[in-house]
C-alpha cells in the first residue's frame, strides 16, 4: 500500500508475514536527479515483491536512488543487498556498521542468552528462528556513515540526522526541521512499544533510550513517520507514555526481585507480556525478546544502584540492594 504523505515524500507498507510488526514503513523521497529509499524490509521474497512493485508504481529508477537506513535490524535493513546498485550510496551509522562488522556477533549473542537463564534446550529453535539472522542482507555492503548533525538533502528537503540510541546503539532518526517531520525508523512507535533489549554488559540501551525521547522532546515536530504502524501527529504525548510504559516496568522488575535473587528469563517469566495470556505457551521466539527487554531493566536498575549483579556459576542473577 502506497500513502502520499507530502510532496515528493510516499509512505509504502512492506509486509511481514508472521511478525507482530505486521509491516514495515518504507518512506520514498523522490527527487528530479536523486531518490532516496528510508529502510527496505527484511531480505525475503514477499518484501521484495512488495517493493517491487512500488518502485514500478512511483516509476523509480534504483540507478537513481541511495539508501537510509535508520538501524541495523533485518526490517529495516534486510533487503538494502537487493535493493542497491553500484555507485549508488547506502546511508547508515556507524555504531550499527560496526556491530554488523563484527565477527561471531551471532555467538556473542546466543551466549549472553544462555548466561542469563535462557534454556539451552531453547536455543537452537532460537538460533534458527531470529528473524535477524534469517532476513539480514546477503553480500558485503559498503555503507556511507552519517554522524549525529550531518544533512541530508533528498525529495527537495533537508533532513537533519539525529542521533537517538535506545533501540540500538546507533539508531538515526531524520528532522525536518522546515516542516517538523521526524522520519522516526524504532525510536518512536504507536500501537506498540519499541524493544529495548541489552545483550552486552558494556551498554545501558534503557538509559540512553530515555535520553534520546527527552532529546526528540525537546524539537517541534508535527508528524512522526515511524517504522511500524500508524504515523503519529502528538510527539509529546506519545513520548509521555513511551517513558510512564518504562516507569511501570523498572517498578515491576524490582516489585519481582522481592521474592529474592533470579536470572534475567525468569524475571521475563514474571513480567506481564500483552501479546500471550501465558509464559509457557509463548513461542520460544518471544522467551528470547522478552529476555533482552527484562534485562535491559535490570541493568538500568543495576547502573541506578538499586540492584546488584552477580555471577553463581556460568550464570547471571540479579537482587535488590537493601
Ligand atoms: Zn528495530
């Protein structure tokens, strides 16, 4: 489905079959020289098609069009290898590249699961399944970085990057500061709440997650265009709930860590999940994300000193500092 949103700027609805995202949003901003394509889609045969057959109906000529893409994950990022063409540019941060150029990302990972309580009989239909690995792009790709700051021209706008780490660590959303549009990738969604999630212990993502809504707070912005779901015309609002939905979750974490110390799955056992009545018939997919955002928590709770991290064996459990 295509939307005009404004001149020279076309929302498209990339679908994703079997996720909770239901689709993604796609921005195109065309230009009389240059297109400019905002996140792709995961590296799949529907959301190829999908795109396909959107370029054909905006007539967009891929020799003519560079790439955004707001963060590293496989739908928004996915389908960038099919899409690009040689000497055209691929837009990305430089914290994002740097993750996907590391070597055993996946292993780091799946590691880190495990030594936060994530059964072992689990992780092989987890490392199976991650719809990251399964729909990152194919072939190396050679990104153009942008820095917080940077502008960038494209549909006749000017685009301001910003720098809003939460979600990932090198999330870049766009401001036009003419129009107040926020081209939004994760940071800010409606309907659904952008995970955060941790899988390393040099990171505190709900920290800075907070800092970069106060950041986007503080601009007057008209229209969010986010990733997933509807566009979304009261910034603030929105913001004012994303950061009472954290509130609500560091209290219940430490509510959970009353009944004494526990690994990180099982505070996400405890936790209430709006997607599943029950914990155990979760699909083990969904164990593995409500894992990552419990222990974003716990180590925000961690950094904040009111709880303490320790190592019993190969494991990680968290308490409460009395
Ligand atoms: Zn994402």
């Amino acid at each position: 489905m295509i939307t005009k949103i404004a001149d020279n700027l076309f929302q498209v609805k990339i679908p994703l079959p079997n996720s909770p995202l239901q689709s993604l949003n796609s921005y195109f901003l065309i230009g009389p020289e240059r297109n400019l394509i905002i996140d792709t889609g995961m590296n799949r045969p529907e959301c190829l098609q999908a795109m396909q057959q959107a370029l054909q109906s905006l007539g967009l000529d891929l020799e003519r069009t560079d790439l955004f893409i707001t963060h590293l994950h496989a739908d928004h990022l996915g389908l960038t290898g099919r899409l690009h063409r040689p000497g055209r540019r691929v837009y990305f941060n430089r914290p994002d590249a740097q993750r996907m150029a590391g070597d055993g990302r996946w292993e780091e990972l799946f590691a880190f699961g495990l030594q936060n309580g994530v059964p072992s009989e689990s992780l092989q239909a987890i490392t199976k399944d991650h719809p990251g690995k399964k729909y990152e792009p194919t072939g190396r790709l050679d990104f153009t970085i942008l820095d917080d700051g940077d502008q960038l021209a494209a549909g006749g706008y000017s685009f301001q990057c910003l720098a809003t780490p939460g979600h990932t660590s090198g999330h870049l959303c766009l401001y036009e500061p003419q129009r107040r549009f926020l081209i939004a990738g994760d940071h800010i969604l409606d309907d659904i709440t952008p995970n955060i999630q941790l899988w390393n212990w040099q990171e505190n993502p709900l920290a800075r997650y907070l800092e970069s809504l106060a950041r986007v707070e503080s601009l007057e912005v008209e229209l969010v265009l986010p990733g997933h779901r509807r566009l979304i015309h009261d910034c603030r609002q929105r913001i004012a709930q994303l950061r009472e939905h954290h509130r609500a979750r560091l209290a219940e974490v430490l509510a959970i860590l009353e009944d004494g110390e526990m690994d990180a799955f099982t505070v996400a056992s405890r936790m209430t999940w709006d997607i599943s009545p029950d914990w155990e018939s979760f699909p083990v997919l969904q164990w593995w994300f409500a894992t990552g955002e419990a222990l974003s928590h716990l180590r925000y709770l961690e950094q904040e000193g009111r709880l303490r991290r320790e190592k019993r064996q190969e494991k990680v459990v968290f308490a409460r500092v009395a």
